[in-house]
C-alpha cells in the first residue's frame, strides 16, 4: 500500500482562481533544492508521479470526501433496493490512482475493475494500491477502439462508478457515454458532478447529456444528493451533487 511516510512541502496561492476557470487552479511544491514548482490541479500525470502528492493536497489539505462519500450512499442505496454492493461488477471509470477503488474494496464487490485514460494514473495505481482492482485498463473511450470495448465487454459489468472525474474535460462526453453502455441494463450508475451541471442555465455538452441521462428514459433515478466534495483553496466548501440510479436501457447517440 502506499508510503505514507512520504511528505511534500506544498503551498497554496492566496486566491482560488476556481471562479474564473478551474483549470487554472494551481499549488506551489517547494523541492529541497530551492526550486518552486508551480503545479495545475488538473495536471495529473504530474501529481500521480510523486508518491502520495495527490493524496495530501485532494484529501488532506483540501479535505475530499467524495469517494467515501459516494460508496456509503452506494451500499445504503443499494441495501434499500434489496441489492448490496457484493453483487456488483464494477467499472471504475476515470479511476486514477484507485482511491474509489479502495473504497468500494472496503465492501467487498463482486469484481472491479479501473479505466482511466492515464497510463501515469495506472502506474501510481500499482505503485501506491496494488491488488485492489481485479484489472486496469489505460485507454480512450472517446474513441472508438474495438479491442478495448471488447475487453471491458468481456467483464459483463452491472455497476459504474466515475467520481470526481465528470465536468472540465476531464472525461468527454462519448467517453462516459460509451462507459454507461458498457453496464447491463438493469446495472448500477452511480457518480458525481458539480451542481452547477444540473443547473436550468447550463447549456454546455456534458449538461445536456447528464440532464438527458436522468431525464427517466434510460435511468431511473434512485439518489440524488448535494453534499460538500471538498473545499477550494480558500476554505470555502465546493459542492456536488451525488446522482445514483439504475440503467433502463441503451442511450443512444444524440440525433
């Protein structure tokens, strides 16, 4: 499991910059040589490659709760439909270095397996969480690659978790589109996605698909909840909303 005796000296810039553009977020990691790195939250290939970088400045500074957060709910949600979490074949979908892995190993599911476009994600995964996915596959649903969606395939899952990975093009649209298709209807969806996605004025392409995805058609929803996923660098809570629901169906492309 990973080192936690590793520790980095991080500094946080004074004003969150999140309220402009979130991709330009950013902490300083001051090196023992002197050097100031200045570092992109979104800059995960970077943050993965330092052991435990990602940890102390998501879940201790900023204090994340998402993935514990969303596979509590998962198991209560679940419980209440009469199904548990040990049944489940789970895709974790933008997985990273495995800490919603970690946490729904905590419930013993069934299979799990992780997809993350980053091959520098997949190798922290093996470096900091060994054993915790059944497999892990690095690679672009995006795009249409036949021998990936028949290896996923391969796993008939009934359950898709993708948590903290939703929104700022982190994940495209046909990515999470073609991850939806890959559960047996009648499987479990659960993620999480800023609240303002949900929002009546957001008009933008992941909205759209998400407000079209649970509109009833080809979800039915179980759960929705807002809740605080972290806070900024300010101190101030970030909210998300938590959406959990059970596939009805095949959502085909948009016409």
């Amino acid at each position: 499991m990973m080192n936690r005796t590793v520790r980095h000296r991080i500094r946080l810039p004074e004003l969150d910059f999140s309220r402009e553009s979130e991709s330009d977020v950013y902490f300083v990691l001051d090196h023992e040589d002197g050097r100031a790195e200045h570092i992109r939250f979104h800059d995960y290939d970077r943050i993965y490659s330092l052991p435990g970088l990602y940890e102390q400045i998501f879940y201790e500074r900023l204090k994340c709760d998402s993935p514990r957060f969303l596979a509590l709910r998962m198991k209560e949600v679940l419980a209440a439909a009469g199904d548990d979490l040990n049944r489940q074949r789970v895709l974790d979908f933008g997985a990273g270095n495995g800490i919603m892995g970690q946490e729904l190993a905590r419930y013993g599911v069934s299979r799990l397996v992780g997809a993350d476009i980053s091959q520098a994600a997949m190798d922290a995964l093996w470096r900091d969480r060994p054993g915790v996915y059944d497999a892990y596959f690095v690679g672009d649903l995006s795009r249409h690659d036949e021998a990936l969606m028949k290896s996923l395939g391969g796993w008939d899952f009934n359950c898709l978790t993708t948590i903290a990975a939703l929104g700022y093009d982190d994940i495209p649209v046909a990515a999470f589109h073609r991850a939806f298709n890959l559960i047996a209807d009648g499987g479990w969806i659960a993620f999480n996605i800023k609240e303002t996605f949900l929002g009546e004025s957001d008009s933008s392409g992941l909205a759209v698909f998400i407000k079209r995805l649970v509109s009833g058609e080809f979800m039915q929803l179980y759960h929705l909840e807002r809740y605080r996923h972290r806070i900024s660098i300010e101190g101030n809570p970030l909210y998300y909303c938590a959406v959990i629901g059970r596939k009805l169906a095949p959502m085909p492309d948009s016409p």
